[in-house]
C-alpha cells in the first residue's frame, strides 16, 4: 500500500481539493475513536457480560459530542465528490457524444461507480459475520460477549444507508442545486423543521422518520454549494448553527447528547432531529474555518502521502473497527483478567492500552479485507438502457432498507427468526442479508457496459 499511496500521491493534480481528502479520513477516524472510547464493558457479580456507554456512565462528557459527532462532515464531504463526480461523468458523455442515450444510463453507471468503494467491502463484511453467525449458531455457541457482538457489530451499517440514499439523491437534487442554490438547500432545512413542529408539537407519529432524508440531504447539499465555492461566510454557518444548537437544546425537548444514548425518550440521532442539523451546520462551518490552515500542512509530502494510504482504506478500517476492539475485550475476558468499572480512574488508565491493541487489530483487518475496497476499472455508460436508472433505484432501495434492517436486528439469531421494527416494517437478519445482496447485484450489474 505504501508504494501505491506514494505514487498516488505523486500523481495528485495540483487542481485537487486535498483538505476534503483529509476531512474524510479525520471524520471517520474519530468516529472509530469515539467508538473505542464510549464503549464500558462490564461484567456483573453473575458474570453476566454488558456493554454500556461512558456517556451515560458520565452525563457531562455529553457535551464532548458537539465536537466529536462529526458524521455531518463526512456527508457534507459527500455532497462536494458526489457533485464532482456526477458532473464529470456528465462531461465525459458530452464529450464522447453519448449524452443522447439518456439520463438512465449515466445515473446507472453513476451508481456503480460511486458505490463500489462502499458495497463491495461492506458485502464482505456482511458475508464475513453472516456466515460466522450461522456458524455459531449451528455449534450451539452462545451467551457472554459473543451475543452483545453478534448484535454491535452491525450497527455501524446505519451509516452505509444512510450514504446510500445520498448517493441515489445525487442527480435530482444536484439539478435543483444548479436552478435554485440555496434556495435548495433552504429547503430541506424548512422540511426538516416542518418534520419536528409536527413530531414534538402536534405528535404525529412517524413523521419524524421524514428526518433521516431532510436533515442528512440537507448536511450533504452543503457539499454541492462547496464545489461551486458558494461557502463564502463560513463564520456565519457556525455561528448560526451553534447558536441554533444551544437555544434548542436549551429550551427545547432536545437532548444534550449528539449521539443516541441507551433509554432516552427522545434521540437526537435516531431519527435526526432539527438541533442535530444545526449542529451540522456548526461543524461545516467549523472545519471550513480551518481549511488555510490545514490547506498549508497538507502541502506536505508525507502528510499528504499519510492521507492518500489511509483514504485507500478507510472504509474497510471503518467496518471492521467494532469488531476489533470487541475481541480485545473477548481476549482479555478469555485470559481472565478483571475489567475495571467503566469511568473509574483504573479503567481511564486502561483506555491507552486498549485503544493501541484495538489499532494494531483493525490494521490487520485491514491487511486481509483491504483489497475489496479497490474499485475496478471505470467503464462508460455505452450501452447501458434508459431502464438500467429504474434498475439501478431498485437496487439501492433493496440495498438501503438492507443495511439499516441489519443494523437494527444484528447478526444474532440467524436462524431464530428474530425481528427488529425498520420504521414500521419487521425485518429479519436472513432477509435483510438477502435485500443487501440481491441489490448489490443489480447495482454491479446495471452499471456495467
């Protein structure tokens, strides 16, 4: 990976955006920290195994979450390639006279293209656990860690839906972008809090579902007014948007935590509320505030070749990095050794130690799974019919409701029929493995020429 990052980085054009390369790689990595570190493993006087979270642990380390929440920048990173991408897919057809073939073939192909990256190591995953559950299963094995892993390993999955319906938005709401600029993103922001007034408000029931498209696409139409250099007042965004933030949860049923907690009322996550997008737009604003400066350090060689490798691999790190610390803990049960109460000073001595042996685990999952996270060669949209857009949507809604029906059931009880409630639906670990699968399929096979 070294020599390939090091000629990728020599390869860099000097037009590139490089500090949306680093913001990708830092929001996920502190999504990977933040996961490390919120997670208190404890085992009862029955020798019953639990896994609880620090910030419920500590309410006032809730706080810490207006900073370290930052899955809104990795969307927001998202809408700016996303836009580039559809964009120069866009060109590349003008140019080699294709464009009459329709905007089915060009969605299609966009489709694949962007979703390779993702699909391919998260089917791997999927297929990994899956097939590792059944196994289990089968051999009776049960209780202790294992169950709690079977069933937070799949969690992180949400994200992977939640991208994949940006992904799937990308075309309609980019030519809204290009008629209407802010006018859009107002928008969604307007829905967004529309969706609340009628959550909290009038308690009209399910509606505040409606948020996971607002709030995110929202989040991600921040990154097209990006790649048209329309973000010209980042301290207003900021501004607004922690000041927005403050007052809600300050006078409002919103909670002080930007992440879910275990038994609240109210989540500001799932589903996304009207404050977590403010907090959004802090954060945005935030981190353009510092681009010049992160512009200067990323001139770097070596910096800039540190990005390169770990942007090549970020996905499957991502993935696999719940896994790793949950058999850190499963060996240090195994050997016998007694787990400090979660937030005591002998178990913050311990962090260290644990968050390095969770580093060295994830980087050799990363060794073994990393080859999927290669995309294959681009191919044109030649060939590809104006029905391939219908095929395409299918499979990303197949995909979509895939993932998030597994990230809510996990992989335990593979064969127990157990169910857990997507929205309103009940869904099963076989069948939303199936979903996962067979739209995959048609994404990989729509977009091909």
């Amino acid at each position: 990976m070294g020599s390939s990052a090091r000629d990728l980085a020599a390869a860099t054009p000097a037009t590139r955006d490089k500090y949306i390369d680093l913001l990708r790689v830092a929001s996920l990595g502190t999504v990977v920290l933040g996961h490390w570190l919120m997670a208190a493993v404890s085992v009862d006087d029955d020798g019953r195994v639990a896994v609880g979270n620090l910030l419920a642990v500590q309410p006032r380390l809730q706080l810490l979450t207006w900073l370290l929440q930052v899955m809104p920048v990795f969307f927001f990173v998202g809408g700016f390639s996303h836009a580039l991408s559809y964009r120069s897919l866009r060109r590349g057809a003008e140019r080699a006279g294709t464009e009459g073939e329709g905007e089915g073939a060009l969605y299609a192909v966009f489709l694949r293209a962007r979703l390779q990256r993702l699909l391919r190591p998260t089917m791997v995953f999927i297929g990994v656990w899956g097939s590792a559950a059944l196994l289990l299963q089968l051999a009776g094995a049960s209780g202790g860690l294992l169950d709690v892993s079977l069933r937070l390993v799949a969690q992180p999955l949400w994200f992977i839906g939640i991208y994949l319906a940006m992904v799937a938005f990308t075309p309609p709401l980019l030519r809204l972008h290009e008629r209407w600029g802010w006018g859009a993103f107002g928008g969604l922001v307007a829905a967004a809090g529309c969706v609340d007034v009628l959550r909290f408000g009038f308690d009209v029931p399910y509606v505040g579902f409606l948020n996971f498209a607002f709030v995110w696409l929202a989040v991600h139409q921040l990154g097209f007014l990006r790649a048209d250099g329309r973000l010209r007042r980042p301290y207003v965004l900021a501004g607004a948007g922690l000041g927005g933030a403050v007052l809600l949860v300050a006078c409002g049923p919103y909670p002080l935590s930007m992440v879910g907690m275990p038994g609240e009322r109210i989540s500001n996550m799932a589903p996304p509320t009207f404050a977590l997008l403010c907090h959004g737009l802090w954060l945005v604003g935030g981190v353009e505030l510092l681009r010049p400066a992160a512009g200067r350090w990323l001139r770097g060689p070596r910096v800039w070749r540190g990005v390169v490798a770990a942007n090549g691999v970020s996905m499957t790190a991502f993935l696999w990095h719940l896994t790793a610390m949950l058999g850190v803990y499963g060996v240090l049960l195994g050997l016998g050794v007694r787990l400090p109460e979660p937030a005591t000073g002998e178990w913050w001595a311990q962090v260290p130690v644990r968050g390095v042996v969770a580093g060295v685990v994830t980087a050799g999952l990363v060794a073994v799974f990393r080859s999927f996270e290669r995309p294959s060669a681009a191919k044109g949209a030649r060939g590809a019919s104006g029905g391939g857009r219908v095929v395409a949507a299918v499979g990303v809604v197949l995909c979509l409701f895939g993932v998030l029906g597994l990230s809510l059931v996990g992989f335990g009880g593979m064969l127990d029929g157990r169910t857990a409630v997507l929205v309103a639906v009940r869904v099963t670990a076989p069948v939303a493995v199936a979903m996962t699968l067979v739209g995959w399929l048609l994404v990989e096979r729509t977009g091909r020429t």
